[in-house]
C-alpha cells in the first residue's frame, strides 16, 4: 500500500512516499520545501505569511496525493508549530483550508520516532543520538542499542540564529554568542551535560549538510562520518565575516545549499554539544523521524492487527 507522509517542521515541510507491505517499506519519493516556519514566530505566534506558506504548500502536496490517489495520509508537526502560542488555531485553519489533518507531536515523541527509525543502522551499541532541526535539538542517549533516556531542548538552528546574526553568515563574535546561548541552555538540564559518549549519530538536514562539507574538506575520511576535532576549523572557515574566496564559496554552496543562512549555527550546536559529550565521531544516519513513524505508528499497528486477528 502507498502511504504519503507530511513532516511540518521548523525550517522545511517535507512529503515521502513510501509503498509499505507487511514489515517492509521503500521510499518512492521525497519533495522538499525550504520554509523556515520558526523565522515566522513573532513573540511566540505563527504570523499570517507562516500560516499562509504551509497552507500553499500541503494544498500542492494534497493535489499530488489525489492524482496519484494515494490513499494512506499521515501529516505531523514539530517544534515550531509545537511551541507557537497559537497553535492550535494555526493547525485548525490549515487543516481547513489544505485538508491535511496535522497531528502534533511532542518533542518526547519526536525523539522516540528518531531514535527508532535510526537504530535499524546503528554501527555502536552505546552512544548519544542528536537530531539538530530549526526549532528545537532531540537527543537520546542508548546502551546496549536500549534507550536510556530522551529530551527536547530549545536548540534549534533558527532559534540560534534569530536575534543574532545579522547577515547571512555569523560574524565571529556572532558565533560566540551563539556558543554562549547553547551552553546556557545545556547547564539547564545537568542530566544532559553529564552525559558522555565516544560515539554520536546525526540526523536531519544540518547534519546532513555538514557531514557533506566534512566529505568535502576531508576527502579520504570514511564518508558520511564527521570527526568532532575538525568541526572547529570548519565552522572558522565560515565564520570570520569577511567574504570568502572562490574555494570556500564552492564548498559553501555544493554542502549546503538550501541551508547557507543557518548551516553555521547548526554547526556550532553540533560542535558544543561534541565537545560537552567527549565524543570523537558523528555518524549522519538518514533514517529518522519519518521512519520511527513508520515503524511504531504503521507496521506496529499492522502487526498488532495481524495478532488480534490470529
């Protein structure tokens, strides 16, 4: 059965199509748009242009998914629809005017889903499990491939960046204070600073971005594993507020794209939080939330009907 599902996050609202049987799934396709719904929090309200964006966008996805007449729908929403004062309001016009039903989900559930569809490719039993999107930082810490504990802190790359930065890159003493914001935030949870990990898995669109520019900048590393060491040196490249040459420009544009104006701030959560963690390596896993939701939310209710019938 084809089943489309609607991730509403903080800095883009994303559609994949997925043929599911039994306890097997494929991805058939995956349709992005660069949003950056957390940039239209104004005083912690979703303003009218937010409101109208993601209204635009879930009507086109909607007329893909009855040409197609894909039948199986699931829409969610994270951090920046979660922490608008308006939220409700905001999902009840735009399941109205789209018809997509949008369920939100807490950060809790966020990292459940995160570190379910992730584990399917864990190379390390114990470890720390980071998903940096635009509005908030899920990390979960396993053992034994066994969660041991989850939480949802205010660190998002957009939440970093906003009252901060002034152009489209951070200056240096922009980035400073950015670090400084994180660890703020990190000293107000002690249960995460004490947490220790040799080894980290990455997800969501930073850590794929910055694991590409890692590829780029060190060619002969294993792919798609960042050394926590060089991400100082990476973050300085981009953070002078100088222009930059030709040479990083090109690498620039080729790691991140969709991403130049908050790239460097989720890098700099990235670095902080490896540093406070002892850890050596980021591993980017593109298995995440959208997969946990399959497995817990879809296969785990086909199989749980598959055992009621028997």
């Amino acid at each position: 059965m084809l089943h489309a599902i609607i991730d509403i996050g903080s800095n883009t609202i994303r559609m994949a199509v997925y043929r599911i049987e039994g306890r097997s799934f494929e991805l058939l396709l995956k349709r992005k748009h660069t949003v950056g719904l957390a940039g239209y929090l104004d005083h912690g309200r979703l303003v009218r242009e937010g409101i109208e964006k993601t209204v635009k966008i879930l009507r086109g996805f909607m007329e893909f998914i009855d040409t197609f007449r894909i039948a199986h729908v699931h829409a969610f929403a994270t951090a920046a629809l979660r922490s608008a004062t308006n939220s409700r309001a905001a999902v009840e016009e735009v399941t109205r005017r789209s018809g997509v039903h949008i369920r939100i989900i807490s950060g809790e559930e966020e990292a459940a889903y995160d570190f379910v569809g992730a584990t399917q490719n864990i190379a390390h039993a114990d470890g720390i499990m980071v998903d940096i999107g635009g509005g908030s930082t899920e990390i979960i810490h396993y053992a034994a491939h066994e969660m041991q504990g989850r939480w949802s802190l205010p660190l998002g790359s957009l939440a970093m960046r906003s009252g901060r930065v002034a152009g489209l890159l951070p200056t240096k003493s922009e980035c400073s204070v950015i670090e400084d914001e994180v660890h703020r935030i990190l000293d107000a949870v002690p249960a995460v600073r004490l947490l220790r990990a040799r080894h980290m898995i990455g997800m969501g669109g930073i850590l794929s971005s910055a694991s590409r520019m890692h590829g780029l900048l060190y060619p002969s590393d294993a792919p798609r594993v960042l050394r926590a060491a060089h991400l100082p040196d990476m973050i300085r490249m981009f953070c002078g507020g100088a222009p930059l040459d030709e040479e990083r420009t090109d690498i620039l544009l080729r790691s991140a794209p969709d991403r130049l104006h908050n790239i460097i701030p989720g890098m700099l959560i990235t670095s902080v939080l490896a540093e406070t963690f002892a850890a050596e390596d980021i591993a980017y896993s593109d298995s995440g939330v959208r997969e946990g939701y399959i497995w817990k939310e879809i296969i785990g209710e086909a199989a749980a009907d598959c055992l009621s019938v028997s």
